[in-house]
C-alpha cells in the first residue's frame, strides 16, 4: 500500500496536468526510498521501478500497459492486471502480501544506489534514439529549422569546383 503524501504528491501532479508517467513518478520515488531506509530490497533497479510502477496503476494512475515490442508478454499482462486492480477495490491476499513482503526482504539494498540508478538510467537512455536523449524538444527543434517568412531570398550561391582528393596511402 503507497504512502498517503504519496498519493497526495499523485494527485496534486494529476490536478496540475502532468502526465501519468509523472505521477508513476512519485511512486517508483517512493520505492527508491523504501530500498534505501532498508524496508525491503530489489534485485535490480529495473524490479525496483516495476513495483513503483505496478503500485501506480493499482493505486489508479492512468499509465496504459506497454505495447507489443516495448516489454515481454508476461509484463504487458501484469500491467493489464494493474490497471484493472486500479480501477476496482478488492482487498489483497494477506498471505500472498506477507510472502512477496518476505522475498523481498531477501534482496539486496544496493539496488537503489546511485550508481545502480545511474546505470540503468544510462542504459534506457541509450535505448532510446539520439533525439529522444537530447535536452531541446522536438517541437523547438522542428521551428528552429524553419526560414522565417521574414527573411528575404537570397541569391543561392555559386558552386564551388570540388577538387579530387587522392587517397593518404
């Protein structure tokens, strides 16, 4: 169960217009901080932003499952399962929670560090397209190419006789 300033910090994102994957934010945040305090552990920080992930959708952010490609299908399948647990309110097992608490409890902390984080995030980002890794968006990126209606036409320049370039060898 997801703290309540948690939800709170959820909400107030969602009431802000931010996007689901911010308010998903919060919780994977919070599980971070359970690693850290040594509440429970992960195998890696991969797990660890799974479970922030699956407590969003369970606690009824709108972050839709990953598409066909994106993750395996048992992945996809659990995120379906989440997204419907979000939207109904049934108790959980007692038992089963005591048995994952347990697991967990068995996994190292150090998957929360900052070098473990910072790997992984390393390793999404390379996963990702040179355009999505860059700092300016795209839509800045697109108008800044554009000629502005105000610029006058310039002659277009003389071409230039190339010379042939021998090889070093």
């Amino acid at each position: 169960m997801p703290d309540k300033e948690t939800i709170e910090r959820a909400h107030r994102d969602a009431a802000q217009g931010k996007s689901a994957s911010t308010q998903a934010g919060e919780f994977v945040r919070e599980e971070m901080h359970h690693i850290r305090e040594g509440k429970h552990g992960a195998r890696s920080p991969k797990q660890a932003i799974a479970i922030g992930l699956s407590k969003a959708r369970r606690a009824g952010v709108k972050l839709g499952a990953p598409g066909r490609g994106k993750a395996s299908a048992a992945t996809r399948r659990k995120a379906k399962k989440d997204l419907r647990r979000g939207r109904s309110r049934r108790r959980p097992s007692a038992r089963r929670s005591r048995a994952v608490r347990g697991a967990l409890r068995r996994e190292p902390r150090s998957s929360a560090s900052r070098k473990a984080l910072a790997k992984q995030a390393h390793r999404a980002a390379m996963r990702r397209g040179r355009r999505a890794r860059s700092a300016q968006p795209a839509r800045r990126r697109g108008r800044a190419r554009r000629a502005s209606p105000r610029r006058r036409e310039r002659a277009p320049r003389p071409q230039r006789a190339r010379r042939l370039r021998t090889p070093w060898y």
